[in-house]
C-alpha cells in the first residue's frame, strides 16, 4: 500500500508535465478535511494518507508518498447550492449570514457555493438569494489566517486542547502547580502583596451549544463554543 505523508506548499512551482505524470486522487471535500484516510487512487492503487492534523487538501493540491513519487488531489463533484442574486447587496448578505454560521463557503465573483444543507437553504431563500441545487466539485474558501475553522465537537478537540494546555503550562512556568479547581469547575488564583491583599481571578468556562438542524434557519447547526468571563475581587 502506498504511504503518502507529505503536502507540498500550495505554491509549489514544480513543471507541467510532472503534475501530468503524478498520479490522481479524486476525493469530496468532507474526505479532504480528514489527515488519516485509506483511499483508492483514480488508478485503482490503495493508498493511506498520514498528514499533520488540521491539513485541509484543496483541488490541486500536490501529496508526495514515502516512495517519491506525487499524488494530485482534484476535487470529487458532490451535492451542492450554488447561491446567486442579481442584486449584489442580497449576495453580499447572503455571505455574511453563512460567515455568520461558520459555513464552509466557495466564493466566485457572482455566486457562492455551499455543501447541501436543506435548513440553510431555506434562510437563503428568505433572504431573496436564488439556490440551485446542483452537483458540482467544491472547494471553500479556507480560513483567513491560513487555517480552517475547528469545532468543539471535531473528532481531534479533545487532543488539540490538551496540547494547547501543555504549551500553556509550560510557557508559564512548569514550576507552579496547576491552580485548584472547586466543584463547579473554577480555576482560583491567589496574588498576595505585602498589604495582605487578596485578588481572586474566577474564569468561568461557559458552553453554548445551538439548536440541531431542522429547528430554525437561526439555528442550522450545532456547534460548543466557549466563553471565558473573568471576575476579578478585591478584598482589604
């Protein structure tokens, strides 16, 4: 089986004709998100994917497997909405409420494409957007810092927030003991100063979680995301 472990730069400036020689792997976009994957090249070769976590694979994007040799990633047709308005201020709204939701979007210079989701569409429509529900290859936008957006319900949270922790810990000074907790899940700090004045720092780690898909337009998805609210008391 074919390891492939590598994701070569997006500009990558490699010759035609290598890209023409490279073998094909044709995937949806829900399978590009994934950084371990058994797949079938187009050629009918087995392959297993190995790449950091968080790699997002875009059409194009060039794989090199432990052997040398280039896999080209080119992306599968799937059930899409392509979103169109010809009023531009419609469009642009449109945009703003699927950014809004965290959608994966697709953005060309008159429409916008989207994966099929029947809650969304319905809030397009009331926005006066034209859908047309189409299959076509979809390749969103990725995020504007160089990554794409994380839930709290991905399936690689739980570790990423852990190494998170670690840095944090060990940034701050391996030889302090973590804070205390009580039972509601609050970290306590205690400053003292030599008036033997007590600051106390509770940050409150708050979930919200909106409603499943089906319930309104407002709510098409359910997503955990934290609030951190930090009370800070002074006491003589």
């Amino acid at each position: 089986m074919l390891r492939i472990d590598k994701k070569l730069p997006d500009n990558h400036g490699l010759a035609s004709v290598m890209l023409r020689r490279a073998a094909v792997l044709t995937l949806p976009y829900d399978q590009r998100c994934r950084s371990r994957l058994a797949v079938q090249l187009d050629d009918g070769r087995e392959a297993a994917i190995f790449l950091p976590r968080g790699t997002v694979l875009r059409d194009g994007s060039v794989l090199v497997a432990t052997n040398g040799s280039l896999v080209r990633v080119v992306a599968a047709d799937q059930p899409v909405m392509r979103v169109t308005s010809p009023d531009r201020l419609t469009l642009m709204r449109a945009a703003y409420h699927l950014g809004n939701r965290h959608t994966p979007v697709q953005v060309a210079a008159d429409w916008l494409q989207l994966e099929f989701d029947p809650v969304l569409r319905d809030m397009l429509l009331q926005l006066g957007a034209q859908v047309e529900e189409t299959q076509a290859a979809f390749d969103p936008e990725n995020g504007a810092y160089g990554g794409g957006h994380r839930h709290g319900h991905d399936e690689t949270f739980a570790e990423d927030h852990a190494v998170a922790q670690e840095v944090f810990r060990h940034r701050h000074g391996a030889d302090h003991d973590e804070a205390p907790k009580d039972a509601g899940g609050h970290a306590h700090s205690h400053e003292h100063s030599h008036g033997h004045s007590h600051e106390h720092a509770h940050v409150h780690s708050d979930a919200c979680r909106h409603g499943a898909a089906g319930d309104t337009a407002q709510e098409g998805h359910d997503h955990a995301c934290g609030h951190d609210h930090a009370h800070t008391h002074h006491r003589p």
